[in-house]
C-alpha cells in the first residue's frame, strides 16, 4: 500500500510542474520583476514543459526598454522561451527588437572567456526573440580582472540543442558585441551541438540600421550539426553588415546557409562594407544569398553553391569572391539557368581552388574578369582552343568531357562566362569544336568531366617563376639589340607587342633587335584578348671602376706579377662575360677578375654583354724588376740605458723598385716601426723587412741593441727565516744584486724598514727590495715572512663516575710542556706537566690546556671533564682465535681511573683474571693455559664513591 502511495504522488508531482509566464518589469540589475529574477524562477520551475520570459517595462524611449547589466546573468535553463516582442509599444529603431541588453563595462565582469549575455549551456529548446545586445565586447574576466579580456559575446551557446535564435519578425540585433552569436563545441569536442537557427536577425547595425563602426565587434561562429543559418526564403534571412574583426564562421555537418543579406543596411539597402564568411561544412548548401559582394573561404565536404547573387563593390574587399581551401565535392552553378550565381567584375577572381578537388564549375554569370576561375594545384581535366574565328570554335580537352562555350559580347577585353552558348561533349580523342557564323560573338569555354572542372580558356600573360611576365634582355651600348619574350603564355592564338606610342613591333612569342625603350605585350584568343604591365628596357653602359686597381710588377725572373682591384659597373643588370688577353690576343685562364701569377707582358681585360657588345681595359704593361735590398754599412747603434726606451738604430739604407716599405719587428714579431729608422725602443733583438713594388717578396736583416748601466736581482738563493710566536726575529737574506745601486727594503704599506742587502730583524709580513741607479729602478719579487706556531694540543673529553680525582691525558708532543687553565682567559696556569694531569673535581667543568715550549706558547683547547655514573663502553664477548678480529677484550677510558681494580670470574665462581693495567688486553689464558668457551663475569671497581660495575663475558673461539 505505500508503494502505490509513493507512485501516486510522484505522478501528481510530475503533472503540478506547469508551464509559467515571468514577466520582466524592471530595467533594474536585479530585484523584484528583473530579467535576472525571472531567468532564476525559470530555472527553478524546472524543464518539463516550456517557460516564457515576457517584457513589460514602462515606457517606450530606448532609455526605459535599456536592461543595464552590472554583471553576468544567471544561466538560461533548458524550456525557456525569452522573447522581447511581447515588451508593449513600438520597435527599437527601424529593427524588430523591442528591448535592449547592455553590458555596463565598467563594472561588468564575466565568469569566464567565453561567456555572454545569454549563456546556454547543455541544454535544450531554447528561443530568443526581440532583443538587442550591445558593448559585450572585451570584458573583464573574474578570475583574473586586471590581466586579458574575455571576447564577449550576445548568446553562448555549447553542448545544446533545439535553439532559435530569431525569427520572421521576431528577430534580434547584435551590434557591437565580441560575437552576436557564438555556437561552440566543449572542450573535447564530444558535445556537439545540434539543430540551431539563426533567422531574420541583425548583426552589425545600429538600432536605425545603419552600419556600426567598431572594427573590433565579430558577427557569429558557429560550430553545430543540422544547422540553419537564415531560411527558406528573405523572411527568414539575416542581415550582415558594418564593421566586423571575423564577420562569420559556420561549421558542421548538414548546415544550410540560404537567404542572407551580406553587407547591407536595415533597410536592405547596400552598405559599403563587405563580410567575409568562413565555411567548414560536411553536406550543406550556399543558397539564394545575396552580397554587396562575396568573400568566403569554403573548407569541408558536399556543398552546393547555388543563386547567390553581388550587387556592388564594397570599400572593404575582404577576400576576392570564393576560395575553396582543401575542401571537396563542391559545385558551383548546374546545368539549371535558374540556379546560375551571378558575380560582378574584380581584378581577380571570383573563384579560386587551392588543393580542393572534385570542383564544378558549371553554369554561373561572372562579369568581367581576367581569371573566371583559377586553379592553384593542376587537374586531370584540360582544355585548349586551337581555332577561334568567325566561323570556328574548336579545340582539344580531356576525352569526353563536357565543354561549356559562354559568349562574352560587352566591352571586357579577356572575355568572361558571362552568357552560356552551348555545350558539347570532346569525343574520345578529345576533339571538340562548334562551326557556324560567329562574327557577333566572343567565345570563352571550360570543360568539366564527371565532378571536376578545369579553368577558363581566357587569354593569359602569367608571371614565370622569378615573378615575371617576361624575359628580357637589355641593350647595350646604345644599339637596337634588346630581347623580349613571355615567360609563362596562356590560352594565346596570337601575340603582339608594342612600345610605349602603341607602335606594333613584333608579332611572336618572343620579339628582337628592340631599342631601348618601354613595351608592353597583347595576347589573343580570337576576339578575346589580355594586356601585360609595362615593361621598361634599358640601356646597357659599362665603366671601369680603378680606385682600387693594383698593379704588382713581376720580378726576379718569375711569373709572379698580379693585377688586382679593377672593376666594372653595369647601368643596369645584363648578363656579362669577361676575359684576360695577353698582347698575343691569348685568352689568360682566371677564375675572376684579378689577374694573378702572369710575367712580363701586356694584358688587356675585355667584357662582353649579352647582346656581343664588348668594351676593353687596357693594354696594362708589365715588366720584370729586380728586388729590394738593405744596405747596412753605415747604421749607427745607441745603446739602451737599463730598461729605458733610449736605443735606437739609424743610418739603414735599402735599394728596391718603385715604393719601398719598411718594418721593424721585435724578438716577439711584433711590429714596433714602419720607418727607415728604428728609435725610442728597449734593449733586444731587432729585425728589419723591407720590400719593394716588384714581386720578388720580402728580405730582411737582424740586429742588436745591447744595454748599458743594468741593474738588477739574482734571487736563486734567496733564503726566508720565520719568526718565532709575535718576535721580531724573521730575516730574508742570500739575494744578489747585478749591477750597482741604492738597496732598500719595504714592506706591505710600502714603508722603508732596512737598507742592507740581508733584511734581518723583521716581523712576520710581506717584503720586496728596490734597488735604484741613475737610469732605472729595479723591484724584487715579493717575499712573505711566516709566522712560526706552536701546534694546539689534542685532548680527548674525561668523564668519570664520581668527585675526586680525574686524569687529563693530552696527546704526548717531542719537548717543551702542557700548561692547564680554568678559563680561556686566565692568565695563570693551575697545573703544568709533560704528559698528563691529576686534578681534584667536584663538579662537571671545562678546562684549557695549551701547549709551551720557550717563550712559544699554541693556542688553547678546550677539555670537558664531566662526572657522570658509567660512561665506559664494555664489550659483552670476544673471540680469541687469532683470526685479528676481537682476539682480546679491553675496556678503553680507565685512564681516567687510576685506582681501578677488575677481576673476570668463571660461572663457578673462581677469579680467572685480575688487573689494574689501563692498557690490559685480556686474551683467554691464565697461568695453566687456555680458558675454554663459555660465560664469564667481570667486576669492576672504579674508585671509591662509584659504583661497582658487573656484567658478562661471552669467551667464543
């Protein structure tokens, strides 16, 4: 019975949920009859059944119907349906919405990057109509308020579905907003969203329908499957225009984006901005949209671009017409007339394919432009007309597909598919053609086989691949000997040039003997024809350049002559060659411009253009010459006096062709002079290179500049005395002086402290003698006299077991004597001894003990004695097996304890060992041999006042 009870009353709960209307009364932030309040009881009347949030603001300015937000708002719950054309009195402006929403910036803060307005977040059936939005751009974020702005957006919507947004007459307007509309996949793009509609809003506009102007504002990215984006006719459609950063992104499968308006006014009227669209799609349609005109990127699979139709040429050209982006399976136009897209006259474009495949092209209506379609990456299918006349229209194509001929009789000089003419099919060798009065018409054509189209058969003059048009060569030397020719032809029957007074003057691919001058080259297909930029060709005028022109004579009888330096500089560039002939008109190899290893001879330099115009340098006539020589009879040497730079060597002569140079360079190869002379420099060896303008290279001779009046040390038996503690006993002697002088000694602060050449009777500290004579001074090295120090004694801590007397045993040192202190700073000894101390102790304390020998006393150490009951450490066995591990038993620290006494008993009772020895090694024995293995006690009595200590032995062989 309570079962059916429960069951009862959660059924009637179920059916007591009832759809709800909360009405927005207040253009309050939040309170009683608020949109926040309202989107709070919406959610918490839970989502069984639809909810309907209604306006009813006083009021009809835009003033009265403005909800300014403070901050974010609650989140739309799944059932509700906000539709701000219920808000009595007229629209907002010239658009249908009735009520606005706006950020108040200063304040408003978002809970996170991507949040909005609205956010709708996985949830489902969704509507909102009426309502404008504006200034949710670059919001402060929550989590990190002084750092970067989150996007903002009108409505945010991830992982929902069932969602309107807009409709005929009940549709909203974005303005100026980080995105009017962004539709996003979560995080790990596993939530898509599903069946969205975006119908007969306004994105872009100002509440009169004009175009806002805030180029950071974006219109909507869509990421969502069975999407609808506009609809089946204009009611339906949305209106794009105004500034956008990113215009809209649509992504999904199963997407339809027909009859839209792409940058125009509220009205319908053009604006003068364009919108660029950004397609990723998976089966859907473009259709019945219409442009000032189109940019759209097209990514995706299966999309058919059908009655899309410009009306003008925007300020703003985003991207030329449709760029297919390694999309496939998209078809533009059919073979319906009615289905046609109509797209007006651009430089280039409007359709461009950039590794998409599967492309066709069929019927469409594109005005005048140069390249219709254009493929990046080639394609199976191909197309060439090889007769276009008044009477013939024929060519070759990919073996049977099918030809479409289009008929372009306006003034466009290239011809575009203006109006279809006729299809027809290649046949199987791929001939195709068409014959009949042609007179009146100017034919264009592309072929198309199964699902892929090839390009427009327009006449092309397309850039090679070093950017160019053309291929030229000046030229030179004021003759008529310039070449042009097209580097990259297409689709030309017939080709003319012309110079810049529109005199032909040549009629082939390529054209010759053209003076310098400006030209420009027209390419035909039949009455189709294509102009090139202009193309200026220049005069060709060599110089040679001799700034830096360097002639080295050959000499001693070798081939070793050189002639480096000349250059040439051309007015423009031109392809050139060069050569080095000798007087015999003998053609020299190099490998550049420098002339090298040549002898005696005359030696021109000819460079040739490329149009056999050759100008020459020269004859350059070299001869033998015999080198340079150094003539040293009459050289005088000064010495130097001490280290001084005084010496010098003059009078040194050289004989040589042409300019003669001269270095001197010391014992280290360092140049020191470039003169004839060499002065001002030290003692040591000298070398002198000189060399001459021919090429025999460099002699050179030596010489000496030797030193008077040197003084100087000999410090090899320098012998160093330390000082003993703080005497002033150190000396430095054994120092040998060379040469004469004055000898003083100084120390560290550079104070005199002796005159002699032995410095005795110094402290401790640094030293150096100077010794000086009238022409220099002369300083030692540095010598250290060290202090000699007594080393500081080693004691280990005492502890003993009770007051008295304790036992201080330092490490034994050769002589001298150990001094004990109560303090560190006493100034008097308690005890003096040379190996150990025995004081009296009542108490714990720390003594001092240091080390004396003489008047030299080290530093003290400290030494704790401390009274505590048993501080020995016992051993508890040993094992007496001479294995050298534990083969006697002691106990270390009974020095401490003069008056000790310990006996070893066996488990009988009988006293098996008894000792006062501080060093005992007990090892197993007594007098009758060996003890055997087993238990023992051991007793020990440490003085009076300690306790007695005992324990057992364990005896292990």
């Amino acid at each position: 019975m309570k079962r059916l009870l429960c069951i009862f009353f959660l059924f009637l709960a179920c059916f007591t949920t009832q759809a709800d209307v909360f009405v927005v009364t207040s253009n309050a932030d939040s309170g009683p009859g608020t949109l926040r309040e309202a989107l709070t009881l919406a959610a918490a009347n839970g989502t069984l059944v639809y909810d309907n949030i209604n306006f009813d603001l006083p009021g009809d300015t835009e003033t009265d119907r403005t909800i300014l937000l403070q901050s974010e708002l609650p989140l739309v719950s799944s059932h509700v349906i906000i539709d701000g054309t219920t808000q009595p009195g007229p629209d907002l402006g010239n658009g249908e919405a009735k009520v606005m929403i706006k950020a108040n910036r200063l304040v408003y803060q978002s809970s996170s990057y991507a949040f909005g307005c609205f956010n709708i977040v996985s949830v489902t059936n969704v509507e909102i109509y009426g309502c404008a939005f504006d200034q949710f751009i670059d919001l402060k974020v929550t989590t990190n308020p002084d750092g970067q702005l989150a996007a903002g957006n009108g409505v945010y919507v991830v992982a929902s579905s069932d969602i309107t947004i807009g409709g005929p007459r009940r549709g909203n307007v974005f303005i100026d907003n980080g995105l009017g509309v962004h539709v996003s996949a979560d995080q790990n793009n596993q939530n898509r969203n599903a069946k969205i509609k975006v119908q007969a809003n306004w994105f872009g506009l100002n509440l009169d329908g004009s175009e806002s102007s805030n180029s950071k504002s974006g219109h909507a990215s869509i990421v969502a499957d069975d999407m609808e984006f506009g609809g089946p006719d204009r009611t339906y459609g949305n209106v794009l225009g105004g500034y956008s950063v990113s215009g809209v992104s649509i992504n999904g499968s199963n997407v339809k984006v027909r009859s839209n308006w792409f940058g125009y006014l509220g009205d319908k009227s053009l604006g003068i901005l364009g919108v660029g669209v950004s397609l990723g799609i998976m089966n859907g349609e473009f259709t019945d949209n219409l442009a000032n005109r189109f940019g759209i990127d097209i990514g995706g699979k299966n999309l058919s671009i059908l009655r899309n139709k410009e009306f003008a040429i925007p300020i703003q050209i985003l991207s030329p017409g449709i760029r297919l982006n390694n999309a496939e399976d998209i078809q533009i136009g059919n073979d319906n007339i009615a289905d046609v897209n109509e797209f007006l006259p651009r430089d280039y474009g409007p359709l461009f394919n950039f590794g998409s495949k599967n492309v066709e092209v069929r019927k469409n209506i594109i005005h005048c432009t140069q390249f219709a379609y254009s493929i990046r990456d080639g394609v199976a299918v191909k197309i060439q007309v090889l007769v276009n006349n008044d009477s013939e229209y024929s060519g070759t194509a990919t073996p049977n597909s099918e030809v479409y001929i289009y008929n372009d009789n306006t003034d466009c000089p290239s011809c575009s598919p203006l109006q279809f003419y006729e299809k027809v099919r290649a046949d199987v060798t791929g001939k195709w053609g068409i014959t009949g009065n042609f007179s009146n018409n100017r034919f264009i054509a592309n072929t198309t086989l199964i699902n892929t189209s090839s390009e427009f058969t327009q006449p092309r003059i397309l850039n090679g691949i070093d950017g160019h048009w053309y291929i030229k060569t000046d030229p030179s030397c004021g003759e008529s000997n310039g070449k042009l020719a097209l580097a990259n032809p297409a689709n030309l029957l017939k080709v003319e040039w012309y110079d810049s007074n529109d005199v032909k003057v040549g009629d082939e691919l390529s054209v010759e003997n053209l003076p310098p001058g400006e030209y420009y080259a027209k390419g035909y297909n039949g009455k189709c024809y294509t102009l090139s930029p202009k193309v200026v060709l220049f005069n060709v005028e060599l110089e040679f350049v001799t700034t830096d022109l360097k002639i080295q004579q050959p000499g001693c009888g070798k081939n070793n002559g050189s002639i480096k330096g000349l250059y040439y500089t051309l007015s423009v560039g031109a392809a050139v060659s060069y050569k080095w002939v000798d007087e015999n008109n003998q053609v020299l190899p190099t490998g550049d411009l420098d002339l090298n290893n040549v002898g005696p001879g005359s030696y021109t330099l000819v460079v040739t253009m490329g149009t056999n115009c050759t100008k020459s340098y020269g004859p350059i006539v070299l001869k033998n010459t015999i080198g340079p020589g150094i003539n040293r009879t009459d050289a005088i040497i000064m010495h130097a006096n001490c280290d001084n730079t005084d010496g010098s060597i003059t009078g040194v002569t050289a004989t040589g062709f042409g300019n003669i140079q001269f270095v001197w360079k010391d014992e280290k190869d360092v140049i020191v002079a470039q003169t004839a002379d060499l002065i001002n420099v030290r003692t040591g060896k000298y070398t002198l290179e000189v060399k001459d303008e021919s090429a025999c290279g460099i002699i050179s001779s030596s010489f000496e500049i030797p030193a008077e009046n040197t003084i100087g040390f000999d410090e090899q038996a320098v012998y160093i005395t330390k000082t003993t503690c703080e005497n002033t006993n150190g000396s430095i002697t054994g120092i040998k002086l060379v040469g004469t002088g004055t000898v003083k000694w100084l120390n560290e602060n550079n104070v005199e402290v002796g005159q002699d050449l032995d410095l005795i009777q110094v402290p401790s500290g640094k030293y150096k003698m100077v010794i000086s004579n009238a022409y220099c001074t002369k300083t030692s090295s540095i010598f250290t006299i060290e202090k000699f120090l007594l080393p500081a004694p080693v004691v280990l801590p005492v502890q003993i077991c009770a007051a008295g007397r304790a036992t201080i045993v330092p490490d034994q040192i050769h002589g001298g004597e150990f001094l004990l202190y109560p303090s560190l700073t006493a100034t008097q000894p308690i005890a003096t001894t040379k190996d150990i101390f025995n004081i009296q102790v009542s108490k714990s304390e720390t003594y001092f003990v240091s080390y004396a020998n003489g008047i030299c006393e080290s530093v003290r150490v400290p030494v704790l004695v401390e009274i505590t009951e048993n501080s020995l450490d016992i051993a508890n066995a040993f094992s007496p097996n001479n294995d050298g591990v534990n083969d006697t038993w002691r106990i270390n620290g009974l020095r401490s304890y003069p008056e000790f006494v310990l006996k070893i008993f066996s488990r009988y009772g009988q006293n098996v060992f008894t000792t006062r020895d501080p060093h005992f090694a007990f090892d197993g024995t007594r007098r009758t041999g060996a003890l055997p293995v087993g238990v023992y006690y051991y007793v020990l009595n440490l003085r009076a006042g300690c306790s007695t200590i005992s324990g057992s032995l364990t005896l292990i062989r």
